[in-house]
C-alpha cells in the first residue's frame, strides 16, 4: 500500500493549458516536497510545503498544501513544453525520511 | 556541475556478474542515500548513510551491498543479481540525515539491465 497516492498517473495536455497534480494520503506530514524529473535525469527538487494551508508559487507553478497536511497539489498555468516530466510528490514522515508518490507523467504539447 | 554524480549511466550485466555503482558529491553533505525506481512504482529507499555509517537497510537483499568510504563518496556493489533487478538506481544527498525543507539532491543515477 501506498503512503501517497498521485493522481492522475498520465496528463497530456496543449501548450497554453492548466493542469493541476494532486497528491493525497491519509497521514500527516511534517512537511511535503514537490520534485520534477527529466528523462534520463535524477529528481529535481521544486520546492517544500511546511505549514497547513500554505500556498506557495514559483512563477507558473502554485504549490498548496492542505490545512490538515495530508494532501498538497501542484498547479500549472499555461504549461508549456519545457514543463514535461515526471512530477514527484514526497512526504516527509519524520525528520529523516521521505516517502515518495508513483509520479505523474506529464506531456505538454506544441 | 549536479553536485552529485553517478557512474555509469548505463550498465547491463548478465546474472552471474559483480558490478559496482558509484556515486560521488561535491556539496558538503553530510547523508547519502541509494533510491531503486522501477516503471510505474514509488522510489524505494535501500539504504541510508550519515556521516559514513549506515543507519538504515530498508530490507534489501544481500545481492546489494552498499560500501560508504568517506562522506563525498557511496557504492553499490551488485553481484548475482535478477533480472527483476532491472531499474534506475538513483543517489541523492542531503545536509544531514534531518531531511527538513533543504531535501534532496540526486544524481542522473545509473540505468541498469540485469540479462
């Protein structure tokens, strides 16, 4: 079983679009990270959600994280091809380890 | 420059071969991890070190046998391996085995195929 469940597991989608990522559990998190990988690349790392209820943003990217902790999404405006990849969500379930989601694989079309 | 880089990028071995996996950071960091991710699965954590001692081994089977030499450097020694093995095997380094909100670093990892 899953500590995460990411959802949905496939997106394509036209450059100019929305989309949004969701990433749910039913554990609490100290904290939640977000990372983007590449074909043929590790894990990068987007960024980290600590309080419940933040929402952060990171130009065309809005991460949120849930006020119970539990979940968090990432949304995306007017995607564009650069933004392809396999997106990662990783829960923090103590002080030293993370748990990760299955990914969501992303396609963004010219 | 990554910070952290992983040799070879790609590696096929047949089942009865002894191969290694090396990782090496240039960043300071004080933890170093070894991630296994397969198709269409979460990335499963194998073996944690911090400031060179091991302080975990997530139930891997002895076939992988990690080696920490110093705090920049982290091995995978593989030998009689499955092809159910077949993955990416993934290193990342953080500043210390508290996780926090810096997170990880990984290297481009190595693609291995077990043959």
């Amino acid at each position: 079983t899953q500590l995460l469940e990411q959802s949905p597991q496939f997106l394509s989608i036209q450059e100019g679009e929305n989309l949004t990522v969701y990433c749910n559990s039913s554990s609490v998190f100290s904290s939640l990270q977000w990372y983007r990988q590449e074909p043929g690349e590790g894990p990068v790392l987007l960024v980290t959600v600590v309080t419940g209820g933040e929402v952060k943003k990171l130009k065309r990217l809005t991460f949120q994280f849930g006020d119970a902790r539990k979940d968090s999404s990432l949304h995306i405006t007017a995607a564009q091809p650069g933004d392809t990849g396999l997106y990662l969500c990783a829960g923090c379930v103590n002080d030293y380890k993370l748990s990760f989601g299955a990914g969501t694989t992303v396609t963004v079309r010219a | 420059e990554t910070g952290v880089t992983q040799t070879p990028r790609h590696l096929v071995m047949g089942m009865t071969n002894k191969k290694s996996l090396k990782c090496e950071q240039h960043l300071g960091h004080n933890a170093m991890y070894w991630y296994k991710q397969s198709a269409k699965k979460p990335l499963e954590l194998m073996f944690v070190y911090s400031l060179e001692e091991r302080v975990e081994n997530n139930s891997v089977p002895s076939r992988f046998s990690p080696e920490c030499p110093n705090s920049s450097h982290l091995f995978l020694h593989l030998h009689t391996l499955q092809p159910e093995d077949s993955a990416l095997y993934l290193c990342a380094s953080s500043q210390d085995q508290a996780v926090g909100g810096l997170g990880y670093t990984f290297g481009s990892g190595t693609r291995l195929t077990v043959v």
